[in-house]
C-alpha cells in the first residue's frame, strides 16, 4: 500500500518525514484539519481542497477507529482507519494524514503548530479546538461552508433505509 507512505501514526514520525515543516525551520504555510472521514463524499473533497488553497502543505488528523466509535457511536466507523487514510492520500490536496486516538485534535495541533487552522461551517470560531494554539503564534482560524446536500449522516441514512440517489 505505498498510499500509506504519508499516513503517520504520531507527530515525531511525522517529523522524521518532513523536517523541513518543524515550525523552527518552517519556510511554507502548513495547514491543519481533522475529521473521522468515514465516507468521502464530494463535500469532503471540496472542503479539503479549499482547506489546501489556503497554504502550501495540508495535513489532516484522521480520528482512530477508537475515538469514531465514541463520537458517532458504536455502528461507526464504517471503514478501517487505514482504509480512511488512504482514500484521503488519494487526493492531491492532502499531503499527509495523522491518525489521533483523543475525541478532540488539541494534543496534535500542539504538536504541529500549524498556520492555519481549518473546520468545517458547522463550528462558530469561538468553539473550535487547538485556536488558541494556533492564533497565540501568529497563525490563523478559518471556517469552510460546507458544500450543500452532502453529508456522511445522509448517505449512510439512505443505505439504511435501502434508497438510493433518485434518477430521473
């Protein structure tokens, strides 16, 4: 699964990847994000696009299968945490993938110190984790508006009730 290569299990394996991306040494703009992305829908690829556009190195901390479980309940994740990695380094906007077994991203962001910090439109400024780490060294939060009538809730609602995308 050479995918895999930029999948990292913690912070210090991801700097003995990219040492050129340590703050200290920081020449580019590193973006951060985070999310369970159990099913990638075309909402979760604009969002991570438009989550790239705002720098030059996007990573994305990937909850583990643990902590899905926990916030979404025990039917989820629907897919391996490694599975979930791979489909998001399929994509070119994402550089690297660090897993997190904590329910928020805060220990990560500390760790990293990204530039910007970036969520999805559903999270007021006020309440999204790792802003004061991020904006105390200068960097920046911002929020992306989702793209309309995509959501995991949704697609995994119709696989349920068995009824798929109507045709016309």
């Amino acid at each position: 699964m050479p995918l895999l290569t930029f999948f990292f299990k913690n912070a210090g394996s991801f700097w003995d990847a990219f040492p050129a991306l340590r703050p200290e040494h920081r020449e580019t703009k590193l973006c951060f994000t985070n999310g369970c992305f159990d099913i990638l829908h075309p909402g979760h690829v604009q969002y991570l696009e438009d989550a790239r556009a705002l720098g030059d190195f996007l990573v994305v901390g990937l909850n583990s299968d643990e902590s899905v479980a926990r916030l979404k309940g025990p039917s989820r994740p629907l897919q391996s945490l490694e599975a979930r990695a791979m489909v998001l380094l399929g994509l070119k906007s994402v550089g690297a993938v660090l897993r997190f077994d904590e329910d928020t991203p805060a220990k990560l962001i500390e760790q990293i110190q990204p530039d910007v910090l970036i969520k999805g439109g559903d999270y007021a400024l006020d309440q999204i984790i790792g802003r004061d780490t991020v904006e105390k060294r200068g960097g920046r939060t911002v929020t992306i508006p989702f793209l309309e009538g995509h959501s995991t809730s949704a697609i995994v609602h119709r696989i349920q009730i068995g009824k798929g995308v109507a045709l016309s």
